[in-house]
C-alpha cells in the first residue's frame, strides 16, 4: 500500500430542503388553512478517525465529497426527511486543518474521535409558521439554507512510541526490520526509504511497543531539503527519540558532528522536541571504527545522554536496548494517562 500522508479535499455539507405552500383540503372543510411542512436539515460532513486505515491515499484520488440535501416540506404539515451525513474516514492521529486560514480544525488523535468540517444548512420553515389572526392563508415558505462549503488539508502524523531518526544509511531501516515485523526497502545507498514505516516490537513479558522508521534527515530538512519536514511531523508524535548513528568505516564525517546536526534541525523545526527522552544508538558495530565509538560515547557521558551501542547484523546490544526501550515507554504511557487525568 502507497503511504500518504497529506490530502487536500473540498466538503460541501448538503442544503437545507425548501418550505411547503399547501393548504388543508378535506371535504366539508372549504377553508382548512395553511398546513404546509418544514424541509429537511441538509447532511453534515464528518470526519473520523478509524483505527483500520493508516494512510490517506483514497484522499489523493477522490477531491470532492458532497453531503446529501434535505428533502422539501410537505402538505399536511409533513416534515421532510433530514439528508444523511456524510462520514470521511481517515487514519487515527490525522490533523484537520481550514486550507484557507491553515487553523487547525480538529486533531483526530483517539479511535473513533470525530469533527464536523462542514454543517448542513437549516430546513426552511412551511407556511403554516406564517398563520396569523390578520394572515390566515400565507402563500409563501422559506427556502431552504445552503450548507457549508470549504476546502480541508488533512495532515498525518503517525502515532508511535519510539521515533527512529538519524542520517540516511545510519542503519534505521535494518534496525526496524530486525526487531519488527516491518520490512522497508533496505540497500547501501542514501535515501532507500522514502516513506515512514511502523514496526511492532513484542516483548516476551506480553508487552509491545510501536517504533517508527522516519525517513533520513540532512541539514536544513527544516526548510525542506531532502525529505525534509515533509516527514519531520512525523516525530511529534513519538514519546522516545532513538538517535542513531553511524560509527563504522563506511561512513564519512564525524559521528558527533552528525548527531550535532540533526539535534540542530529538530530544534529548527520544534524545540519542544527535545524535551522528550533521547537515547543515543553506535550502530553497524560489527565494523565500528574504535576512534568513532569512543568519541560518540565520551560525548555522550559528558552530555548525560543514554548510550548504547548495536549491530543489526549480529545482533549485539538489541536484546539490552530493547528491553530499556520497553522500561522507558512504559514510564511515558503512565505520564500521559496521569495528565489526561489531570485534564
């Protein structure tokens, strides 16, 4: 399935059905009066979150959606039937935004969690509302109100507990594919992976966590170089950062230099992210340079910064990062539900 993570739609909610003219007619009654009934309310627009989709590729195709109009009053006072509402249904974690303000709407981040984007215009009233004791046979209604109309982004963020980021080729997609049943494209050259990739990570203790695979970042992602923010959302879900870097002869450049710089971008980007829990990860280790190690690993003391060090290949240190990892997301799970508490 293609990963999408942005759509651009346009909503139009359903009118509002017209107002009935009529007049009661029953033999022996000449002058029954007015008995016209009311229209329908037009169909809302609704967007939702469903725990079954994790893309929003049917939004790229289809660009219009159109909630269904309420049908018009009838004789007899007879009300019309109100239009359905229209349900978009689109991945959990999916933020709703106005295209024209860019404000946010609504941020789908809960199963099930819904908005109204656009409402459906109001039923215009028969002309038995209009009788009066000097009006008694009123030969006009009110028509029916338009609905809403507006054009909508919807923005995917994924939700994960570990965010995996780091240079292309720092080993990411290796690592994921490892302890995961997620398998991304994995080759020996920069930018393999050109979408974010969810993996499942089950403990033997029955426990799970979700890690996320976001795409290498270069300088200047912030402005959009390379894959830029195009894939930098995607982290500001995540509750634990997994920086890792590359500490092998295959690579040039210095591994706290890298480090430096994407830490740089993240807090071009969204300085609240370093706030959260970051975990420094040597990777490829099974051809690791001493000198690299070392200094990645003295920066790291010195910083107060997590170290472990891994290698995808031999799998050495993953067992003892996973397992830190799982203590970690359990601890951000119990904040989060003791804030939501707190609210």
């Amino acid at each position: 399935m293609k990963f999408v993570d942005y759509a651009k739609i346009h909503v139009k909610a359903g009118d509002g059905g017209r107002g009935c003219v009529s007049f009661r007619r029953e033999k022996f009654i000449p002058k029954g009066g007015p008995d016209g009934g009311d229209g329908g309310r037009g169909g809302h627009v609704i967007i939702e979150a469903d725990p079954q989709l994790y893309t929003l590729l049917d939004h790229k195709y289809k660009k219009t959606y159109k909630a269904q109009r309420g049908q018009h009053g009838k004789g007899k006072k007879m009300h019309g039937k109100d239009g359905e509402d229209l349900i978009i249904r689109v991945p959990v974690g999916t933020v709703v935004k106005d295209a024209l303000t860019e404000e946010i709407i609504a941020d789908l981040d809960q199963p099930g969690s819904r908005v109204i984007v656009a409402r459906g215009g109001k039923g215009g009233l028969g002309n038995a509302h209009f009788a009066t004791s000097t009006r008694q046979a009123p030969r006009y209604a009110q028509p029916g109100q338009k609905g809403q109309e507006r054009d909508i982004i919807l923005e995917l963020k994924l939700i994960a507990d570990v965010g995996l980021i780091g240079l292309p080729n720092a080993g990411k997609s290796t690592f994921i594919s490892r302890v995961s049943a997620a398998k991304p494209k994995i080759a020996d050259y920069p930018f393999t992976t050109l979408q974010p990739h969810l993996g499942v990570v089950k403990m033997e203790d029955f426990k799970s966590f979700v890690i996320a695979d976001i795409p290498g970042l270069i300088k200047d992602a912030h402005k959009g170089a390379g894959l830029g923010f195009q894939f930098l959302r995607h982290i500001e879900r995540t509750k634990i950062l997994l920086h890792l870097v590359d500490v092998s002869d295959l690579t040039a450049g210095d591994p706290v230099e890298n480090l430096e710089q994407i830490i740089n971008e993240l807090r071009l980007y969204n300085e609240d992210l370093l706030e959260r829990p970051q975990i420094i990860v040597a990777t490829k280790m099974d051809v690791a340079n001493e000198e690299k190690l070392n200094r990645l690993k003295d920066y790291c003391e010195k910083n107060h910064i997590d170290f472990f060090k891994i290698s995808s290949v031999t799998g050495e240190g993953i067992q003892e990062l996973l397992l830190y990892l799982s203590g970690l997301v359990e601890k951000e799970r119990a904040k989060e539900q003791q804030m939501r508490k707190v609210i």
